[in-house]
C-alpha cells in the first residue's frame, strides 16, 4: 500500500515539502556535574567561568573522540576524568581522578607532570619515562606549581604563528581528544601531539576546565578535522537514554 502511494505522489508534491528532522545528539556539558561557578550556554557545548565540567556520557565503547575549541584565551584544562573529580578546581589533572592537557603546556594527572609539550619538537617530551614507550629513563613525574596564576596566558604575548605552525595550543585552534582505553592522545588542528597517556582508570567521561576568561566549546560531531581511523563520536547507551 505504501509503495502504491508512493508511486502515485512522484512528481506531485514538490521536493521542498519534505522535510528530514536531524535528532539532536544527546550529548553534552552536563549541569549536575559541574563547578558552584562554570557556566554552561549554547544548549550544553560551552563553557567559561571558573571550574570544572564534565560530558553526560561516559566513554564506554571501545574507541571515542571528540574535539575542543578553544574560543577564547585564558586558563584551561582538556581531557577526561571521573565523577569523583573535584570539579570546583580551575586545573584539571590535579587530582587522581582526572588526565588533562593544560594551557601551560603540561599534560597532568595526580598532580603530577606526565608530558610538557615542546615547541621546537611540535610533540611532548615526556618528564618521565611511565607514559612514553621506549623511553630509557625513568626518572618518575615531576610535581609542578599549580596554581592557575603559574600558567601563562595564550597566546603568548607577540606571538602571531597559529598551534598548527608553533606545536602549542593558541586561541582559535582546535583540541582532538582520542580514548580507547589502553591510550589517551591528544591533537591539535588534527595533529598527534605524541602526549599518549597510558593508566587511565575508573568510568572516564570528557571534562573541560575553565578560568581567568577561558572560554571552550565542545565538539561532539561534525568535527573540524575528523577522528583517527577507527575512533568514532561519543556514542550513548541504550540504558542511558
């Protein structure tokens, strides 16, 4: 009967009259879990203030990814962590419960320095050698001054040359964040900055922190660079919805 009807409205209703309603990704910043002072605007996908903020999907399927854009310069955290992260903290990677890139250049977790990304090298050199095989040393993690005011602010001051041309995150650039549960990697504008962070543990979800003016927007699909082979955006599970 449908393809009856079908056939018989071709060339009758015209094409315009048709109209495909995309299903809004369920995904986003997640209000429950966030910092006394982030905001959270743009249906979920921003965030500035002071704090932290995590997504309100865990990275349960086997690879997943998703990028950040860093819309506005100041002090900020990237990468993933726990629900028992504590979220009124303006740098991620402070605690055992979160792994982070910062914008001051350092990849924490704990507390401690597990990457400290080099402009010269366009790629991480690893304070340390527990994170980064074939490393020869193995001289632990570094702890690290993390007060928000310690970092500096970007992009540096007389700098003009975009992420992509310096190896350094810079206002207007674009963070890929890649999970699969053996690796956390990091991009930037769709490079591999070589900063693979190994032991993450617990139930991980993506978390943004934000301070000192910094402003992140989310990507959860229709990314700016893509996803490596075999990753995929966030998927939800069926008993999450």
């Amino acid at each position: 009967m449908f393809c009856c009807l079908k056939s018989c409205l071709n060339g009758v209703l015209p094409a315009q009259s048709v109209h495909i309603t995309k299903t809004a990704n369920p995904v986003q910043l997640d209000s429950s879990h966030m910092g006394h002072e982030v905001v959270i605007i743009k249906n979920g996908l921003r965030a500035c203030g002071t704090g932290g903020v995590l997504a309100n999907a865990p990275l349960v399927q086997s690879k997943s990814y998703f990028e950040v854009k860093l819309q506005q310069s100041g002090h900020w955290s990237i990468g993933l962590a726990t629900q028992q992260t504590d979220l009124n903290q303006s740098v991620g990677g402070k605690d055992r419960e979160s792994w982070c890139l910062n914008s001051n250049h350092l990849v924490l977790h704990g507390g401690d320095v597990i990457y400290r990304l080099d402009a010269s090298k366009s790629a991480g050199v690893p304070n340390g050698g527990q994170n980064s095989p074939g490393h020869s040393a193995t001289l632990g993690t570094v702890p690290v001054d993390l007060a928000p005011v310690s970092a500096p602010a970007f992009p540096p001051p007389g700098g003009s040359a975009s992420g992509a041309d310096s190896g350094l995150p810079q206002e207007g650039d674009t963070i890929g964040v890649a999970y699969d549960h053996v690796e956390l990697n990091f991009y930037l504008n769709g490079k591999n900055l070589n900063v693979p962070v190994l032991n993450v543990r617990g139930t991980v979800h993506p978390c943004l922190f934000v301070d000192d003016g910094a402003i992140l927007d989310i990507v959860l699909d229709n990314f700016a660079y893509g996803p490596p082979p075999g990753f995929e955006r966030i998927l939800v599970e069926q008993s999450l919805l």
